[in-house]
C-alpha cells in the first residue's frame, strides 16, 4: 500500500526556516520532519511512498539521491571504473520513495491527482508533510476496513490557543484552565482513501479539505479514527522549537520506532 505524503507547501508561517528550504526538510533532531513522518509509517510495515512536491522540490530531490552517501561510511573508487561502496546498511534501505513534482502552486486535492498514477490497489493513504504523531497506523487501516466507507481521517481533541475562564454572575473568575482541550474533535491529515475518492479531484485548484471532503461527508462515507495520542503539527518556529526540545530531551512521544 503507497503512501502518499504532501510535501508542497510554502510554509509561510515558518519563514525563520523555510526561506531556502521546503518545510518537510526543517529539520527535528538534526532528521528532516518528513524523515520522521515516514518512520513512523514505516514502524507500521509500510515502506513505499509517494512524496507530492511543489515548492523547492528539487531540494528534497537532492536530499533523498543523496541520501546513502549523507548517511552511510562508504568507499569511492574513482576513474574510469567509478564505484561507490556503501558500509553499515541502515534502516531505510528498503524504503521505495516516487518523487512526483506536482507544481508549485498546486493544492492539495490536485497534488493527489497530479500522483494518482503512482498509486495502485484500491486504498492508499495520505498524510501531511509537517506533523508528527504516535498514530497506530495498523489500527487506522483495520478500521477503515471494517467499515466499509470510503475514506478515513484521523481525529484528535484540539486544545484551545488561550487559557479559558469561567466566571460567576459578579465577574469573578471561577475557574481558571491554562489552554484547555476544547469540545469536538479537530483533523489531524493521516487519512486513508479508497481509490473512489480520485474521481471526487478536480484540477490544480482542488482543495481536498473542501469541496471533496464535503462531497463525501455528505454522502455519508467519511469516518473518523479518534487519536486520544501525541499530535503535533509544526506550522510556527515556537511549533519548531516545541519539537525540537522534546527530541533533544529524550521525550518524543512520536519515536514510536525505538519503543
């Protein structure tokens, strides 16, 4: 099963590190934020991917044809009998990653159907390209399986931006709750699709989160998986910095892989 990962936005939040390089590769832990995302899929047995570029693509184009020689000893025999030999395997050496550009300005709906024939088999599933979590990723796709619909979107309690007060008639403050988690439940991207939601995509300017998501919902074939788990999306340098204390302490709760 592929797994498709968006990978092409500008990451204008983030401009403190996005200015030269695409946000997946803003690094967590001296790893891009992507390398993290697909370790974490790969925990799970899922080893193929597809990865939707647009906005300095090329970079994470050179990132992953470099990417033995950046994370491998290896000994080069140069001349006409040029050889390169790699030592000390490592994990990701069976990781199959399609780099598909899929245009610089493109939204996220077009992006997957700009990849679409990349995929193959009738469920594949897709993710964000800036966040990370402790997702069980086996357990997503056997709901999704069991019940039959046509998509899957993983769902987390938000947490609200502000402290919350409650207050008694008089104005005094009752209660007082330092970023509360906040009622309903909030999209965290980890989705898993039939192949019939390639027929709901229409053209460049196609929003998954709109109107192909609402034309589902409507129809009464999208469910969600509910995470009560780690979620954390990295869309601001405080975000950035928030990520990076929490590796450096030992503390990450989406290192999944290592437990």
């Amino acid at each position: 099963m592929k797994v498709l990962i968006l990978c092409g936005g500008q990451g204008t939040r983030l401009r403190e590190e996005t200015e030269f390089r695409p946000k997946p590769l803003v690094e967590i832990g001296q790893r891009p934020i992507l390398w993290h995302i697909m370790k974490l899929f790969a925990h799970h047995g899922f080893r193929e991917f597809v990865l939707c570029l647009g906005y300095r693509g090329k970079m994470i184009k050179d990132y992953f044809l470099n990417y033995e020689a950046m994370n491998n000893d290896f000994t080069i025999c140069l001349g006409q009998r040029h050889s390169v030999t790699l030592h000390d395997a490592h994990e990701e050496q069976d990781f199959r990653v399609t780099l598909a550009d899929t245009g610089e300005e493109t939204m996220t709906g077009g992006r997957i159907q700009r990849a679409a024939r990349y995929l193959d088999g009738d469920t594949f599933m897709v993710t964000y390209g800036d966040g990370v979590a402790n997702v069980d990723i086996t357990r997503l796709l056997a709901f999704h399986k069991s019940h039959g619909r046509m998509a899957t979107v993983t769902a987390i309690r938000p947490y609200s931006r502000f402290g919350a007060l409650e207050v008694d008639s008089a104005d005094r403050v009752v209660n007082f709750a330092e970023k509360p988690q906040i009622e309903g439940w909030s999209s965290a991207g980890f989705f898993v699709f039939n192949r019939k939601l390639l027929d709901y995509l229409d053209g460049d300017s196609c929003i998954l989160e709109r109107e192909p998501l609402e034309r589902v919902t409507q129809q009464g074939e999208l469910m969600i998986y509910r995470h009560e788990g780690f979620f954390f999306a990295m869309d601001t340098y405080r975000e950035y910095k928030a990520l990076n204390d929490l590796w450096d302490s030992g503390q990450a709760p989406w290192k999944v892989w290592e437990k």
